[in-house]
C-alpha cells in the first residue's frame, strides 16, 4: 500500500484563488516531510518540515506539518500562471532515511 | 560546481539490450539515489547509496544494479531492457544520510525501450 498519499491528484484554479493541497503519510521511523515544485525538468526543493510543527513560509507558499494527524499542507495564495505544476510530496522515514515520493498534485492555474 | 549531472539525456534502447545511465555530483555528498518517473506515479525510489561501497534497494529494484566505488559517481545499469523501464529516470544526491538536508536532482534521461 502506498505509504504516502497525496490529494487531490489534480486541480485547475483560476488566476488569484486559493489552493490547498494535502500530503498525508505512513512510515516508521518518520524523519521528515518535504515538498517540490516539478515543472518540465527535475524537481525543485520547497520546503522541508519535521516534527517541530514549524510552519515555513516563501512567499505566497506556506507549509506545516501535522504530526499528530501525520499529515502536512501545502497553501498557495493567489495564484498565477506559473505556479502551474505538479507539486510532489516526499517523506524521510528509517534508519537509512529513504525518501518516499507520493504521486503528486497537478496544479493548473488558468488566466 | 556542476551539481548533479546525468547522461545521457535521452536514450532509445531495443529490448533485451543492456545500457548504463550515468550519474555524477561534485558536493561531495555521501547519499545518492535513483528515481524513476512515470506518468501520474511520483518518483519511485529504484536504488540507494549511504557513501562509497554501500548501496541498497529501493522500491522498484528490479531489473537494475548499481555501483558506488568513488563518492562522485553512482552509475544505473539495465541489464537486458524491457518496455516496462521506458520511463524517465533522475539521479539525486543530498550530503548525508543522517540529518534532513536537501535533496538536489539531475537533470534526468529520458529512455525509450522498444
């Protein structure tokens, strides 16, 4: 079974909404949650979350972990053309920290 | 500094055929990794490297090998190519295993198994 879920699997928005995409998980030995932004090419790192429950911010993104609901969040405020992309979750789990991808969130935002 | 660079770019290989993808990073950094990339799947961990002459599996092993005998280089093989491996594969490498540090991706190969 997957062991990292991502929701929804894709979303067209208009230009200026709101989005929220989820990431949840199950993993032993969680370490940490990540997220990347994946256009035409490789991904890019966003952010990175632990346990803390830190909330992280850039921009008109922001991220926090739950850790209780062993979920995380990724809100996008007032979107443009070019947040258009699949945008992945991944999860640091075990003692050799292997990454887990989930199968991604393709966001379409149209003018 | 290159950061992580994989060739070849794009690779059209018959089945049965063997081929090795190349991967290599100038960080420094003791932990590699190969994705694979298929429509609508993420990225799919195949193999992993702690540090030189340490590697495991990852998810989807199958049908590929790996080797770390220098920090700088971590070379995929396919040993006798399926359709089933056309896919899109990226090499990634971050500095430790232990810690949460940042991943950084190749530029990824684009292989066709006819």
């Amino acid at each position: 079974e997957d062991k990292v879920v991502q929701s929804p699997l894709s979303l067209v928005v208009h230009e200026g909404d709101t989005v929220t995409l989820n990431c949840s998980y199950e993993v032993t030995n969680f370490r940490s949650l990540l997220w990347y932004k994946q256009e035409k090419k490789a991904p890019t790192f966003l952010f990175m979350l632990t346990s803390s429950g830190i909330e992280k911010k850039s921009g008109r993104l922001s991220s926090i972990l739950d850790k209780k609901e062993l979920s995380s969040i990724l809100n996008i405020t007032a979107t443009q053309t070019g947040d258009s992309a699949i945008y992945l979750c991944a999860v640091e789990w075990g003692s050799n920290y292997k990454l887990t991808f989930g199968k991604g969130t393709l966001l379409t935002v149209n003018p | 500094n290159a950061g992580v660079t994989q060739t070849p770019k794009f690779q059209v290989l018959k089945t049965g055929q063997s081929m090795t993808l190349q991967c290599a990073q100038d960080m420094n950094h003791e932990y590699m990794s190969w994705y694979r990339q298929d429509p609508g799947m993420g990225l799919r961990l195949i193999h992993y490297s702690v540090g030189a002459g340490i590697t495991d599996q990852g998810e989807v092993p199958n049908g590929y090998n790996v080797s770390r005998s220098t920090t700088e280089d971590f070379p995929l093989r396919l040993l006798s190519a399926a359709p089933s491996q056309t896919s899109v594969y990226f090499c990634a490498s971050r500095r430790q295993a232990a810690g949460t540090y940042e991943q950084y991706f190749g530029p990824g190969t684009r292989l066709t198994v006819t």
